[in-house]
C-alpha cells in the first residue's frame, strides 16, 4: 500500500509529529523526510528521451508514495564525508538538482501533493493571493507595497487608517536585555512615516484597515472548509490575532462562511492550485467578510485546540491516507489533537523537542504563527 510522506526539515514540528502519530494510529506508516534528499528515501532518477519523454523513479516510486505533504522541506547543507570546500558546490547541486524535481512533480505519477511545490512556491507572495483573490471576486481592502516614501504617505492620506504588515514574521533576540521582538501588522502611526531614509530602506505591506469585529481562520483541508471564529481579549491583538496567541489571549469558537463567500474561497485555491490553506479572513460590523491572505503551508493545530469541535488533525490525516483531496472523514480513525497531547509519543517528542529548542531563539528554531 502506499505510503504518505511528510516534508518537513523542522525535528519539533508538531504538525508533522501529531500527523504521523495520527496516521500510525490508523495502521499506516508514514515517512517523515527533511527533503527529497534525505537518505531515508530511495535515490533519485530523472529519466528523458525523445521516445518515452520523461521518466522519474526513485524516492517517488508511484507504487511507494500515495500522497506528499510538502510542508517545510529545506534542501541538504552538510556534507560530512565531503570536503568542506567542496560544500558550495554541492549545496549547489542538489538545489538545482531539487528544483528540477519539484518543478516536474506532476511527472512523478498520480499522486496528491499537499502542495505541489510550484504552486507553494508561487502563493507564497501576497500580491499573487490579491490577484487571484479579485479574479475570484474576493472583497479585500485597498493594498499598496512599496519603499517610495511619497506613495506610502499618498495611500496613509487617501485611507486614513492604515495597517502595516511585513512579507514574512521575523523574530528576533536582544543581546543585552534577552527580549524578544517581532514584526507583526500595525496601525501606520504618523511618526513611522517622517524619515524617508527609514521607508526607503525596507518594502513593506500597506492595507487599508478593516474595522473589524472579528477574524474568521478559514482552514481548507482538500475538499473541506473548517472556519474558526477569532477573537483577542487584548486591544493590540485586534489588528494581528498572532500577537497573543501565544499567551492564551486569543479567544476561539465555530465560525461560518456565506455560500457565496464558500463559492469564492474554492475558485481561489483551484485558481493558486492549493490542496490545503489557512485563510485569513476580517468580518466587519456588518458580517462583511474581507480576504486578508491565505498560508499555504499554515499552522492548524492550534485552532483545533482551541476549537476541539474542528476535526483538523483527523481530516489531514485521512487526506494524507487516501491520497485525495475529497477524502472520506469517516474512514479515518476518530482520533484528535486532544488525543495525540495525552500520548506518550506527544510526550516523547516535547522531551526532545524541548532539549532540542534551548538556547534558541524561535526564528532560528522556525517557530512562527502563521
């Protein structure tokens, strides 16, 4: 039977643990690989000729791999039978080498990726998620990225209120106070925009603010939409849910989605080509709901926790197992994150997960909320 395989390089990665734990449970074995490199796997082999076209084999073995889940695969860096100053070289090498393989992963037989690397690599950007968020007809706020000072305050003018995000949440450490500090989204404040010298030197994200009541975290799962309804006891976790998650502020229950707002959603992941995404959502005081963005390789887990009702555990797993995107929830054992934490294996994995993240700051250990 065929297996899944999980991609991911993070060794705490507790989705990927809760999932393989889930699977196992089921009775399949799941293999769980930094990349598609990792020696656990069978070696790779790329075939072309002008008679058969291309041919793949290996670590993708159709009749061995059912479903990959690439979730944060990271390409080889050391080489310890190598010599070091051969390390470039080959780090090189098997980047080209991977990226080939990715760009081809359809070649590589029937099977479902979660997602395919292309289309990650490719929703990945903002402007991209905008794009097809409007060919779809998602309602969005007004976007403006840029560094060009007289822009960005053209846009704070014409809006008024506006909401600052970074590309990517960065986490950083510092050296004398030990504090730690992270870029997340803001309410553009008039002192931010008085250097020039400060705006040119970083790009940044600017979007009309929503006055909204709540968030709606939409997790598509393959066919199926679970929405959670998001709300911060705090005032600054109002503008980014993510800023208190963390210290249990954040306030969870069951959300709904609109039939026509559902419609919308499903056009945008076939448009981005994603088999599964967490879609972020801003429901005005009118039940209006606006398309902030959506995390192709987004964190699940802990809107299950704080919404036990929202099988999301089960349904990855089963998705993974079946190796489709309108998978059965019923053929998969009625396990749940709840379930998976009680586990010894939960408790395995937090001995050496923890050991593991001391001295580290969460950027370097890959610990972000998304």
């Amino acid at each position: 039977m065929p297996r899944p395989l999980i991609l991911s390089w993070l060794q705490h990665d507790i989705h990927a643990a809760a999932v393989r734990w889930s699977l196992r449970a089921d009775g399949i074995d799941a293999l769980w690989c930094g990349s598609l490199a990792d020696p656990a796997l069978a070696p790779m082999s790329l075939h072309c000729d002008s008679d058969g076209g291309l041919r793949m084999g290996g670590a993708l073995d159709a009749a061995g791999i059912g479903a990959v889940w690439y979730r944060r695969p990271r390409d080889p860096e050391e080489f310890p039978r190598a010599h070091p100053g051969d390390a470039p070289f080959l780090r090189g090498e098997w980047g080209r080498f991977l990226r080939n393989v990715h760009a081809l992963a359809d070649e590589g037989g029937a099977r479902l990726w979660v997602n395919r690397p292309a289309a990650a690599t490719i929703a990945e950007n903002k402007l991209v998620q905008l794009r097809a968020a409007h060919r779809c007809g998602l309602r969005f706020p007004p976007t403006l990225v840029s560094h060009d000072p007289a822009e960005i305050r053209a846009f704070v003018r014409r809006h008024g209120r506006v909401v600052y995000k970074p590309f990517l949440t960065h986490t950083w450490q510092d050296a004398e106070s030990g504090r730690m500090f992270s870029t997340y989204a803001r309410i553009v404040e008039a002192q931010m925009l008085e250097d020039d010298a400060s705006l040119l030197q970083c790009p940044g994200i600017y979007q009309a603010y929503v006055d909204k009541r709540c968030d709606l975290r939409v997790t598509v799962v393959g066919e199926r939409f679970f929405p959670a309804r998001l709300r911060s006891q705090h005032s600054d976790g109002f503008v980014d849910w993510r800023v208190r998650q963390a210290v249990q502020g954040l306030q969870a229950e069951p959300g709904e989605l609109s039939a026509g707002d559902a419609d919308k959603l499903r056009a945008l992941m076939r448009e981005l080509g994603l088999a599964f995404g967490c879609i972020d959502l801003a429901v005005d005081g009118d039940g209006q709901a606006h398309f902030l963005e959506v995390n192709q390789a987004g964190q699940f887990l802990f809107v299950e926790h704080l919404v036990p009702q929202l099988p999301l555990l089960r349904a990855m797993s089963a998705m993974l197992a079946q190796g489709r995107a309108d998978y059965s929830l019923d053929a998969a054992a009625p396990l749940s994150y709840a379930d998976y934490l009680a586990s010894e294996e939960h408790a395995q994995w937090w001995a050496q997960a923890s050991e593991g993240l001391k001295d580290r700051s969460p950027a370097a250990a890959g610990i972000t909320l998304e």
